[in-house]
C-alpha cells in the first residue's frame, strides 16, 4: 500500500525546504498553496510535488486542509504542517504499520515543540491526528477544530518520542502574544454557545498553568517552562474574556450606563 503526503502552504520558504527533504521518499507529496508569494511554490518544484491551489482563508485552514486531503491519490494520508519534520522512524513505522490488518481508521502522532530554545516538557505529548485513511476524515472549517472521523483512532505510545514529529517553529514571545490575539478572536466563534461564569475567568486559566506547569512536567524547562505555562493559562482567560464580551449586547452597556448615571 502508498502513502499520500499532504502538505498545505502559504508564504512558507522558512522551514520548507527542510520539511520536503525529510518526506521525499513518500509516494506522493500533495501541496496545497493559497496562492503564495515568496519562493514556497518554487521549493516545491525541485520535489515532485503535485501542486494545487485553494483560495487563502488567513487562519482558518480547515477548507483548504479538506480540499487538500481530496486531492490525494491513495488511501493513506500523512497531514503535516509546513513546519514540521517527520523522522525517518516515523516513516518506516507508518509502512509498517499499513502492512497490517488492523481495523485502524486514523492514528494520533506526538508532536515536540519548541521555545526559547528548548524542548518543552509541558507541551508534550501534543497529539495531533495527522495520519488516517482519505474517506474517513473531515474537519469542522473553524480555528483548531478536532476532526471528525468515522471508525478506529489509536495513538502513537508518548514514550516513542523517536516518532514524534518535530516542530520546527521557535517563535518569540513577541510572536506568540501577536497569535494569541489573532486566535481567540477566532476561538470566540467556536465558542459561542459555551457558558462561562464569572470564575471562570480565574479557575480555567489557573487550571490551564497547573496542567502545562505541574502535570505535564513545564517546571522541568525552567524559566522557559514558566513563562509557557502561564502564556497558556492567558490564552485560556482571554477566550473566556471575549466570549463573555461578545454575548455583552450593546443594550446591555446602554443599561449599565443609565444605571450608573442614576446612582
């Protein structure tokens, strides 16, 4: 059995190069593009890519990432992002695997991020579901939406961290603060319907930086595992943040002012 590698794409020189080299022995490679404007498309040339185009949909990847996965020729899909690497491990595990007969649909692959320099305990294992049959996957077109599959998902055990993906992005704080923003707004649409209280403004976010900085060992990074953990737990309280503002109707703000101006 082949496996097909999709792969989608917008200004994405970066990392490219180094993602494509590590995959090029797959059966196919499908790269999806919105319509680049730096030299992605040209990288992709010197790998025997099957190019195809989607429309750019800025942070929300979901519609490109299912026209992408349509576009493969065999039933076997590796998802990766353009700024991930897959080992040579991963590879030889994921042939194996499809040699089987085992009624598997879909399997979750471990991810090792990066920042400040340093692997971060507190984000791993971070299971993405990357690798599954073409016709039984789809994702929900919003921002970090969970895909919806039809039939057996298994994971990759975390103590195989040789077939982990490595993620290659070492972004700043600077950086990752500018993408807070831009996802929770995003999240406030996913979110809509979700009822928050008053203290989940404290309790959600307090839980988030327990979960990254206790449970999953962050404390093991140093400085870097603490400053990740509570950028997480001010993710969280922001979401929460703009839920509740946007369920604030503006006669509500009207209301509140003649209440005061009554006091």
């Amino acid at each position: 059995m082949k496996i097909s590698v999709v792969i989608q794409t917008y200004n994405s020189e970066q990392f490219l190069e180094r993602v494509l080299d590590a995959v090029k022995d797959f059966d196919e490679i499908v790269l999806c593009d919105m319509y680049s404007t730096d030299k992605t498309l040209d990288i992709a040339a010197k790998y025997n890519c099957k190019i195809v185009f989607h429309e750019y949909t800025g942070g929300i990847v979901e519609p490109a990432r299912n026209f992408a996965i349509s576009q493969a020729s065999n039933q076997w899909v590796l998802l990766i992002d353009s700024d991930e690497v897959v080992t040579e491990e991963l590879k030889k595990y994921l042939y194996e695997f499809i040699k089987t007969d085992k009624d598997v649909h879909a399997i979750r692959i471990p991810r090792k991020n990066y920042f400040m320099g340093r692997f971060m305990h507190g984000s791993y294992p971070d299971y993405i579901l990357r690798f599954f049959k073409k016709d039984a996957i789809y994702w929900p077109p919003t921002v970090h939406a969970k895909p919806k599959i039809e039939g057996i998902t298994i994971d990759i055990p975390r103590k195989n961290k040789e077939l982990a993906f490595i993620h290659l992005v070492n972004s700043s704080i600077y950086t990752r603060f500018e993408k807070l923003n831009t996802y929770t707004n995003k999240e406030v649409t996913r979110r809509k319907d979700k009822k928050y209280k008053a203290y989940s403004l404290l309790l959600e976010p307090f839980g988030r930086f327990l979960h990254y900085y206790v449970f999953k060992s962050g404390y093991k990074d140093g400085i870097a595992g603490l400053i990740f953990a509570i950028q997480g737990a001010v993710y969280k309280y922001a979401t929460i943040a703009k839920v509740l503002e946007a369920k604030t109707t503006e006669d509500d703000y009207d209301k509140e002012l003649m209440d005061c101006l009554r006091k």
